[in-house]
C-alpha cells in the first residue's frame, strides 16, 4: 500500500511538472523562442535632436554643446553665436519639430524643421538634417547639414506607432 501511495505521488508530481514545462514550448512557437531586442536608436536620436531645438530656441549654448560629439565642438564653439549661428543672440528659432528620423551606416539621421527670425528680418521656416550616433560616451550629435528654407512649416508629426 505505502508503495502504490509513492508510485501515485511520483506519477503525480510528474504530470504536475510537466504541463507547466510543456506549455513553454507552446509558448515558445507563439512568441518566438529568442526575440528580438527592440531597437531604441530612432528615439534615442530623436529626443536628443528635440533636447538641441530646445537649447536653441532658449539660446542656452552650454546645453546644446553638451549634445554634441567632441568631434564637432570646436566647430560649434567657433560659430554657435556667431552671425547666422544657432545660438546667435541676433537670431531667434522658435517651434523645432522633428519631421523624420531614418537609419543610416553611421547612425541616425534626423531631419527637424524650425521657424528662424533673424534681427529685423521675417521668420522662414527653414529643416536642418543631423546625423546623431552613439559613441563610448553615449548619443551625440555628429553632424549637422546646411538649413534649407521650406515653403511653409510642416505640421507637426502625430506620434510614432510602437513595434
């Protein structure tokens, strides 16, 4: 009798045990065993291209540095208020919106459209293309392409769907 009892336990346990185990695989083919990490590059580089449209439009040049590669600092520190820079005193920037982010081979290009008033002139919508990338110290902003003057301001994309 204590043994038909062990035999019942142990087959017990045994059936307790394996439809837990066995539905992983089931739960596997619907899932998929290994997913696939979601890659956070597009937002990444789109929030630090919105952080630079933000230090632009407050002209806090020492924040929009901070968003930069090292690489590309002596550059803005030569030309950033300067005549015609992104943080000249002369120039206001006013609604910075991201109107595209794309994948490239050495990062993400990020394309934003902002409304510019230069000193007694008219605000032209202008779009700015830069190329943000993630290095050993993090994202930063490695390139930024000459502005080209839109026709009008584009609305202000609605929000991305996630994946």
């Amino acid at each position: 009798m204590l043994i038909r009892r062990r035999v019942l336990a142990v087959a017990g346990l045994a059936v307790a045990l394996a439809v837990p185990l066995g539905g992983c695989e089931i739960a596997d083919k619907i899932v998929g065993a290994d997913p696939s990490p979601v890659d956070e590059s597009p937002q990444k580089a789109r929030a630090h291209v919105e952080a630079y449209l933000a230090a632009m439009a407050k002209r806090d040049a020492a924040a929009g540095r901070k968003l930069l590669c090292p690489t590309l600092a002596g550059t803005f520190d030569k030309t950033a208020k300067g005549e015609g820079g992104d943080f000249s005193p002369k120039t206001r920037v006013s609604g910075g919106i991201v109107t595209d982010v794309r994948a490239e081979a050495n990062g993400q290009k990020v394309t934003a459209a902002m409304l510019v008033t230069p000193a007694g002139g008219d605000r032209t919508p202008v779009s700015v293309s830069f190329l943000v990338t993630n290095i050993d110290s993090g994202w930063c902003i490695a390139a930024e392409d000459t502005a080209v003057v839109l026709p009008s301001m584009p609305a202000a994309p609605g929000p991305t769907p996630s994946r």
